[in-house]
C-alpha cells in the first residue's frame, strides 16, 4: 500500500500480504509475457507478468526481489500434491489457525518463511486441518505479483 | 518549451530558505507543482507571473524572453502572456458572468471568444446572473473563464479548485481538460489532490524546501513503478469495515468506489483518508463492454 500521511512523505508499505524476500534466478520472456523464477532459499517461486527486460529493467538475473502475494490465492493442500497443476508449492507446518463463520486464516510455517493463508472455515473442516499439521502451500504463477 | 531558471530568498515559516528551481515545461500540457506548504511552489507561480522578481534566473516562453537577470529584461505582468487564476475567486460583484468576461478582453480582441467560452464552460444559462448567485463551483468555472478568455500563453492555477467539494472538483476537471484540449494552452497547476495529478497532469513537479526533489510523469513520481503489477490505480481509504479476522477497505478512485480485502492487521496502517495503491495482477480482472 502506498501511504501519505502528512501529504509530505510517500513510502510503501506492503501490510499483511505474504512477501518472501529473493533473488531472480531465470528470466523466460516470449512477447509480452515473461515468467520469472526467484530464488528464497532453497525454494524457487515463479511469477508471470506482462512485462520483459525491456519494458522493466529490474527483471534480470541476480537482481533481488520480492515475490508479493495476498493470503487469499494462497491454496492449500494436504497428502501428495505432485499431481498438481500450480508451479508453486511450499511445504510447512500450521502454526496458527483462526477461524471465523465463513473463512479461517492458517498461519504456516515453512523454510522460507510464514506464510498466510485465507481459505473457507468448511475446507479447514473437510481437510481435517488443526495446529501443527504438515500442509502444501500452493499458490498459481499468475498470482504472484514481484516488487524490488 | 517553456524554461525556468529561478532563484529567489524566501522567508519562511522557520525562517529564510533559497528557492531554487530548474524545469523545462512542454507547452501545450498541464504541469502539475506539489508538495507541503511553504516549499514555494505559489511563488513559482507568482515569479512566472511577474508578480515576484526571482533574485536571479532565465524564464522563457518559446522565444520570448519573460525574465532574464543577465540581461536585465523583466517583463511587467501585463506584458506576459498569462491568466492566473486562484483559490478564491476574485470576481467582479457588480458585473454579471458576461459583464466578468468582457472586462478580461483584450482591445485586440475579437468578442466572439466570449461566447465561445461560455459554451465550452457550460456558462450559457448563468451568463446574466451576479457572482452572489453562483455556488463556489460556479463562481470558480466563471474566474477560470475569465482567465482564458485573454488566451494566455500560460495558465498558472494556484489550488483554483481545493475549496469545493469533490463532486464540484471532477466537474471542473473536466472543464479544465476540456479547454487546455481546445485552446492549447500550457497549464501549470499548484495542487495536493492526488487523484487531481492523477487526472489532469502530463508532468509533475515535486517541491520541498525550495527544491525540486522528484520530476516525471504521476506514475514515476507516485507509483511503485518497480511493482510489477499491470493493475494499479491510486485512491483514497474512505470506509474501514472489520470483519472476523478480515478488512473491508472502501478506496475511492476518481469518482468511482472499490472495496478490497485486506488482513485485520491493516487497520493498525491505514486510516480514513489515507491515499494509497490498489494493485493487482493483471490477469486477475475481467472486462465487459459495455453497450
């Protein structure tokens, strides 16, 4: 979010979305259109944009960056995931779950990080999901926005 | 191109600051100044003008040399191609809106100009009413009027729209598009609204302390150009509504509203009035035509 408080200052601030902290580690453009890998730790993470090293300077290897994501695309999965459409899935442990009438929001951690994730408090049920369970985090390529 | 070198002391609230300003402005476009209060963008404008003497500098419109220190040429106001409008307005109250525009006219002037702005300013029906009549909004399209009918060169508009209400304020941006459009003029605007950059501005100029800290078109000067979202607009938080562990944020963007869903913990960063970014990935909205 971009904030002006006193009219004065501009500055981001990107509150509650999930950021993991990276670096670009493969630029595929075809038009258009180009999809990026980003390295945070031991994960790689992939985001497509409508963009290329051209039309933004900041794609390009080694570059650090953050990939941006809302809890509310991140999807999760339980058991064997292989079969799975989505490029990006992170392994972790619920940490926290809080669960309101119609949605829950499970706090996960995993090796690169925690991730936030809102889903419905009836899939929360029918995973049979509670604190420290293993769970996939999965999130779709198109839904990962970067920020350097 | 118009070009302006300017320096100039200033006294300040906490005290003495040197304005120092240097900018190319395209003509024919609308340059936006911003930045706090007291930074000296009203004495650009006033400096452009003729009404304040730069203590040194060059300032030239096209060819025509307005204001040069080295070679002691300082154009009094009246000999500068320029209408100035500012946030009160100014108006004659014993002349009707007609009565306003024909003193503004120049003898070399053909009076046909002033039906010509009474339309395009949507004046027609309020042409033979007194300024007491008019609203705020009213009475502002009729001062900003007045200025173009002399067919300024340059258009300096000093926060001209900040005193009206927001509805009042879209509807004379409008009108201001409208006649920079029709009649070519260089604008340069001095305002805060955000979303008023947004819409009107070609090029903004950022001022703090007398200097100009940020130039470029709004999206370089406001925007997070290094985030690589397609789907960016810029609004204002005018509703915060809590929801389990959820947010409701209403963004007023132009004059159309959006909610987003945002995590409780936003309600500790953002509040009423707020302005902010609401981006999203590209891929994610759909369009309709609509018939």
């Amino acid at each position: 979010m971009l904030i002006s408080n006193s009219r004065k200052r501009w500055f981001f601030i990107f509150t509650a979305v999930n950021r993991l902290q990276g670096v670009i580690s493969q630029v595929q453009t075809d038009g258009h259109l180009t999809i990026l890998k980003v390295q945070v730790k031991d994960q790689i993470l992939s985001s497509i944009l409508i963009d290329s090293p051209v039309t933004n300077p900041i794609l390009k290897i080694g570059a650090p960056i953050a990939a941006i994501f809302k809890e509310t695309e991140v999807i999760i999965g339980r058991g064997d995931v292989s079969n799975i459409s989505l490029r990006n899935k992170i392994k972790g442990r619920v940490d926290q779950i809080e669960s309101g009438q119609l949605l829950a929001r499970l706090s996960i951690q995993t090796n690169i990080g925690v991730i936030n994730s809102v889903i419905t408090a009836q899939a929360v049920k029918n995973l049979n999901i509670s604190v420290g369970d293993e769970v996939w985090a999965m999130i779709k390529t198109n839904e990962v926005m970067v920020s350097q | 191109m118009i070009r302006i070198e300017i320096t100039k002391l200033l006294k300040g609230a906490q005290g003495p600051f040197t304005l120092s300003a240097q900018m190319d402005v395209n003509e024919g476009g609308i340059t936006v100044l911003t930045g706090p209060s007291g930074a000296g963008k009203t004495s650009v404008l006033r400096m452009i003008s003729g009404l304040m003497r730069p203590d040194a500098g060059i300032i030239m419109v096209g060819d025509d040399t307005w204001f040069h220190s080295g070679q002691k040429i300082n154009r009094p106001p009246q000999k500068r191609a320029i209408g100035y409008v500012f946030q009160e307005y100014a108006l004659f109250p014993n002349m009707t809106v007609r009565q306003n525009l024909k003193f503004a006219l120049q003898k070399s002037q053909q009076p046909s100009i002033i039906d010509e702005v009474i339309e395009i300013m949507g004046l027609v029906r309020l042409q033979d009413e007194k300024p007491m009549n008019l609203s705020g909004g009213q009475k502002q399209r009729v001062a900003l009027s007045r200025a173009i009918v002399q067919m300024p060169k340059v258009l300096l508009l000093d926060e001209p729209l900040s005193a009206l209400d927001r509805a009042m304020r879209i509807q004379l941006q409008d009108y201001l598009h409208e006649i920079q459009r029709s009649y070519q003029m260089s604008v340069i605007l001095v305002t805060h609204d955000i979303s008023e950059i947004f819409k009107l501005a070609n090029h903004v100029v950022s001022i703090q302390n007398g200097v100009i800290v940020n130039a470029g078109t709004p999206q370089e000067v406001f925007s997070d150009h290094n985030l690589a979202g397609k789907f960016q607009f810029t609004g204002e938080v005018v509703k915060l509504e809590t929801q389990d562990f959820l947010m409701i944020i209403t963004v007023l963007i132009g004059s159309q509203t959006i909610r987003v869903i945002g995590d409780q913990s936003e309600h500790r960063e953002l509040k009423i009035g707020d302005h902010v970014l609401v981006a999203s990935k590209a891929f994610n909205p759909i369009i309709r035509k609509l018939s």
